[in-house]
C-alpha cells in the first residue's frame, strides 16, 4: 500500500477540480503553484463555468478529461466534494487531495463517514480533508495552495496543521534546514501518519522524519511504523496541557490522549519527542549532519568560563554527562594552553583563543576514548576573532567526513553579535550543527544520543 505512494508524490497527470480564473480563490493557487513547478506532469484545470485558465485547457466535469489521472486536488465548497468523489471513482483516479475544510474539524463527521463508504473497496486513497497538500522540494513540484518553496535538502516533514506547516517551511528556510518533502494530513481521513512513516522510511531522498501530530487515529500502526522506520523520528506532540487538549479538538477534531502515554509510547517505539518546532529543527540538522555519539560523554571547548558551565549544567540536565579529561588529553591540552589555566572539562581556551587552539583541542577531545560528542563553543568577548573559530570547527568537521577517523559528532554553540551571526549564516549554510544557547545545542546533543542508542539497539552502532 505504501509503496504505491510513489505515484502520489510523483504523478503523472494531475487535475485540479475547483480550478479558478480569480487570484483569490485556492483554486487558482493551487493550478498557479503546480503550473510553476519545475516539474513534468499533464495538467488539467476542472471548471464548468470556464473554457481556458493559466493558459490551458479547462474541462467541464472531471470525467470529461482524456486518459487517466493519477492525482486530484479538490478546491470546491464542501456541499460539492461528495459529487467529486464519485466522479473520482467513476474515472478511476488512484490519488485525491481534498483540501477544503468544513468536516469533523467543525464536527461534520457525516460527510466524511459518506466519503469512506464511497471509497470502500475501490483502491483509491484520499488526502485530508482540511489539508494544505505538500510540496516535493526534491522534484520540485508544489502540490498545496499555499505560497513557498522549501530549499531542496534531506528532513521529510509531516504536518496535523497546515498553517503551521508551512511556519515550518519559512522556518527551515530561515535556519538552512532543507527539506525533501512537506506534507499536511489535515483530518486524516485515509492517508494517516503511519502511512507517510512508511513511505518516507524507504524514500532515499529522506534521511530524517519529523512530525506535528495533535492526536493519533491509528495509534498501534503508528507506533509500529516508527519502530520500522531506520531513520531518526523527531515529534512534535501538541496538547500536553488541559487547554492545548481542548484545542486541538477544536482543531482538526483530534482527541489529544494522554500526554504520559504518548511520551512513552513514542520513546519505545524509538522516536524522539521534541518540545517544540525550533527543537525539532535543531535535532535534525545534527542528526543530517552529524555522526550517531556512541554514548553519553560529552567534552566541551570554549573561550568563556561561563558558557563552559552553562553548557555542563544544560547537559547534565538532559542526562548527558561532562567527565574528567583523562590523564592523557590533559598533557595534550596543557601543551595548547600553557600556563593559562589548568586543563578540564569543559576546556576553557580563554578569551583570546585562536584557530590553533580550538583545532587542536578538539582534536584532541576527538582522539579521547572517554568522550563521545564534541560541543564547541564560543563568546564574542572582544579579543577573539571569531571567522577562527568558525575556521577551526569547519577543518574537523570536514576532516571527519573525508577520512572517518573518529565518527563523533560535533556541535557549535556561540554567543555574540552581529560579526557572529554572518559567520553563523556561513556555517549553517554548509550544514554545519551550530546553536545561540546551550540548551539548544545540549537538546540537539541528546537527540545524537538517544539516535546512537537506538541504533545500538538494533545492532548497526
């Protein structure tokens, strides 16, 4: 059934039933932003009252179109889509998207209950109702409503809301996180979470899944989809609290559950629960970019005393553990730093740190067995030039990749201003982990952790 996904997110032929010569309506969006899509298909504009739209031939009723269609979206007022649904079977299409709204997310389970006895035993799978579509950045085709086009990259993510998701395309956008595919599952009438899990499990465009869920309709499917999957699952779980619950009911019409049993639902299954979408973003940058940590034991560089502790706090708070440097990478950091301060963990460089000594003592951190992630940190103070740091970071990340000599993760953490965040850009750009709090760079540490254990679980670390 999955496999089968293929043609949804890559179809031949698409029509669009509700297709409008208004620019205000969603079925003008919708034809506009697959017409722009750099990306082959038939296209088939669907509108009684029009002969010609964008350029291309319009048609009077769905079944009046030649040949056959793989995919539907429908954009008409929700006393119409029953009628488009048995055209959809009648033409024998294998996909629809129905974005309209106005079904159980306002308590209008009927028409949906009718939509289900329509499609039984027909084959044909349904997206939504309520949803944006999705946007297939790695083929470049658009297939929402919705304005914006995420930077083609390796997180697949799966959105309950559509208006979030697309925050969550700007959102990448702005934090250099690529996406390969984007989707809203709205009410989910057919086409669920666990679904999309599967497929995206599979899609050698996707490294790492994330997921906005507000409630689970198939909750052993889905977990089961997660424990399948060989690839990091980040999701963000909206309706912890007694009013976010209520919320979400009002929502897209999803019972939120128990906040405690998705919690440990999710971490049994092997997924990683992220507090919210910024964190989700973090997790997965490390994750697409760095090596699983093999364990809990972090080391820690910086040219500020006070970040150096921050961090340990951050980490020991998210049950990661900062140990004593052993007694070798000591006489190794103490020939870098001599005389300064006593060699620890965290390493502190001092305020004028330069290129060498945060390349080499990251080096020397990477060659340590007792440490199994580098976080690499840095204050804008004034006396250090901080292109050195980000200098130093790039030459081990690279240096790891090209000869795979420790297979450790490497994060930065930088606190400063502007000067800083032009290198930040810089570093992002290339996919380089790198993180204004340490928190944030503590959080994403854990995710390498808890993905080293999985893996470790499954015999592949």
């Amino acid at each position: 059934m999955t496999e089968s996904l293929e043609t949804f997110f890559k179809p031949k032929s698409i029509a669009v039933v509700g297709a409008s010569k208004n620019p205000t309506k969603i079925g003008h969006a919708s034809l506009k932003n697959i017409l722009i899509s750099d990306y082959l298909c038939k296209l088939y504009p669907v509108n009684p009252k029009e002969d010609e739209i964008l350029g291309l031939k319009c048609f009077k009723k769905l079944t009046d179109i030649p040949g056959s269609v793989d995919l539907v979206m429908i954009a008409v007022p929700e006393p119409l889509v029953i009628q488009i649904i048995k055209d959809c079977v009648k033409k024998k299409v294998k996909y629809v998207i129905i974005i309209t709204s106005g079904f159980s997310e306002i308590g209008n389970h009927e028409a949906e209950e009718t939509i289900k006895k329509l499609l039984q035993g027909t084959g044909v799978r349904i997206l939504g109702p309520n949803t944006m579509g999705y946007k297939n950045a790695s083929d470049s085709l658009d297939v929402s409503f919705v304005f914006g086009m995420p930077r083609k990259g390796n997180l697949a993510l799966i959105s309950q809301s559509g208006a979030l998701g697309m925050g969550m395309i700007y959102l990448a956008n702005n934090e250099f996180v690529g996406l390969s595919k984007i989707i809203g599952v709205g009410n989910k009438l057919d086409i669920d979470d666990d679904d999309l899990v599967n497929y995206f499990s599979t899609d050698p465009e996707t490294k790492v899944i994330g997921l906005y869920i507000e409630g689970i309709r198939h909750g052993r499917d889905f977990m089961n989809s997660i424990k399948a999957c060989d690839k990091p699952i980040l999701v963000v779980k909206a309706g912890r609290s007694v009013a976010g619950a209520r919320a979400t009911a009002s929502h897209t019409g999803s019972m939120a559950g128990s906040d405690e049993i998705y919690s440990a639902a999710i971490k049994q299954a092997g997924g990683i629960r992220c507090r919210d979408l910024v964190e989700l973003f973090d997790m997965a940058r490390a994750l697409a970019g760095q090596p699983a940590a093999r364990g809990n034991r972090i080391g820690i560089i910086t040219n500020g005393g006070g970040l150096g502790i921050l961090l340990t706090d951050a980490c020991e708070a998210n049950g990661l553990t900062v140990p004593k440097l052993s007694q070798k990478t000591f006489k190794k950091i103490e020939n870098i730093i001599p005389g300064l301060v006593k060699p620890n963990n965290p390493v502190d460089l001092v305020a004028d740190a330069d290129f060498y000594r945060y390349w080499a003592s990251t080096r020397a951190l990477l060659e340590d067995e007792n440490i199994d992630g580098i976080i690499v940190a840095a204050v804008h103070a004034g006396y250090a030039r901080p292109r050195e740091y980000a200098g130093a970071i790039l030459k081990m990340i690279h240096q790891q990749k090209l000869h795979h000599e420790f297979e450790k993760p490497i994060l930065g953490c930088w606190v400063g201003g502007k000067e800083f965040e032009d290198l930040v850009l810089d570093l992002k750009a290339v996919g380089v982990p790198i993180y204004p709090s340490s928190w944030r760079a503590a959080r994403a540490m854990l995710a390498l952790f808890l993905e080293g254990e999985r893996l470790k679980r499954e015999k592949k670390l």
